[in-house]
C-alpha cells in the first residue's frame, strides 16, 4: 500500500513515516496542502493521511479540492483536532475516516487496511480467487486450504495482482510496489519473481492465474488461461487503461 502524509510538522510526519514503513507501507512526505493536491493529480496513491493544520492551506481545503478534481483516493484525516466539529467538517468534505493525535499505531494501521479494502470494494480482509484466499491482514495465502509458502516479494506481486485483479500491470509498477522508488533493481527482476511465483501456484494446483501481456506487463486472470496473452484478447476498458502507477 502506497500512502501519501501531509503533514506540516516535520518531527511527527518523520515518526508517522518510520511507523508506517515498519507495517510494510510504502510512505510519500510532503508539508504542503498545495503540493498533495498536485501529486495526488500525477500519481496512484491507496490512502492519503492528512493533518488539518498546515502551513499553507487548511486540510478541509485540501480535501475540497481534491475530490472537487474527482479524485477519489481514501482520505484518513489524523489530526490534534478533537472537537466534534472538526470531525463532522472533514467527514462532510469527503474525508474517509477521522483519527485523533496522540494515536495507537495498531489501531491506525488497522484503519489504513480497513479504508484501503473499502475504497477496493472489499468489505472482508480476505480475498478469493478460484481456490486461492488471500488473507490481507495476516499476508498469508492459501489453496484448498492448504499453506502456500510465499516470499516477501511475491507475496507482494500476487497482493496487487489479486486486488488489481483483470487490470494490466506493468513492470514498473511492480518495482515502485516492492521499492517504492528507493534502491530499484533492474526490470528484469520482476520476470524472475514473476515465473517463481508461476511455478509455486501451480505445483499447489492453483492453475495459470498471471497470464502475460506481450509488450505491456502482467494480468490475473480467474478464468484458467495460458500464459500468454495479446491485447486483443483483452476487454476494451482493461486493454485500454494500462496500471502504472504504484499502488
């Protein structure tokens, strides 16, 4: 998951940041209302965490603008703002979900997961594929119920694979969900990850869910299909839109 932090405060956004990559999140800082609302323009976020109190501009504002865009990231307001004035003014902005200062890490990780499989459609954290269950919360992965032992990485890769299930997925967008943009290793690597994921689904009788699209990237397919597959093969509106952003 990737999150944008607004927050003016430099010492609380570097602790907020720190705590969040220790849950495994992919963090992207910035102090200024107006350049969220412009990276939020340009880039694929899951989850936006604001502060209220900015230097520049009201958080309100920025969530005015924002989805005043139609831009329709999750927005979890964590803000020092008790009163529940505040609370009802977010909300009726278009804030996703409200948390005061001082927090509890769990529980606002809890919330990010719980916001993030909301905004995807998914009320239930575990996600089923033919006889695949994905368990969000635990990241674990089971066929017919039994364990399948994954690495970090391609627990990863098939994570977005599955929640962005039908929609192309380019090789770049795989680096920036393992890397986030920080000691990026070559494109290639996702091809190894990619084929030892394959064969780790298939000898546990998963079948041929990640088909490839020549020239593009790679597909999760429900349906039982080879490993190759062309554009043309493709509905218009996945063929179309191809996902590079990092998620």
């Amino acid at each position: 998951m990737r999150i944008l932090l607004v927050d003016s405060d430099q010492s609380a956004a570097a602790t907020l940041s720190q705590t969040l990559r220790n849950a495994s999140f992919t963090v992207d800082h910035t102090p200024s209302g107006e350049e969220a609302i412009e990276m939020l323009r340009h880039y694929d976020y899951d989850v936006v965490v604001l502060e209220l109190m900015l230097n520049d501009l009201e958080g309100y504002e920025v969530i005015r603008r924002v989805r005043a865009a139609r831009i329709t990231t999750p927005i979890l307001v964590l803000s020092a703002l008790l009163r529940s004035q505040a609370k009802i003014r977010a909300f009726s902005m278009g804030a996703d979900d409200y948390m005061t200062k001082p927090y509890d890490a769990g529980e606002l990780v809890a919330r990010l997961q719980a916001v993030m499989r909301r905004s995807r459609g998914f009320a239930e954290p575990k996600l089923r594929v033919g006889n695949l269950e994905l368990d969000l919360n635990g990241k674990n992965v089971t066929v017919d119920g039994g364990a399948l032992h994954l690495t970090g990485k391609e627990y990863a890769i098939l994570e977005l694979l599955v929640i962005r299930k039908g929609s192309v997925l380019t090789k770049d967008a795989f680096l920036n969900h393992l890397y986030g943009g920080i000691d990026e290793p070559e494109m290639k690597i996702i091809d190894v990850f990619i084929c030892k994921l394959r064969r780790k689904l298939q000898n546990v009788g998963a079948g041929n869910l990640i088909a490839t699209v020549w020239g593009r990237g790679y597909i999760l397919r429900e349906d039982d299909v080879a490993e190759t597959v062309s554009l043309a093969s493709l509905p218009s509106q996945v063929a179309a839109p191809i996902v590079e952003a990092a998620v």
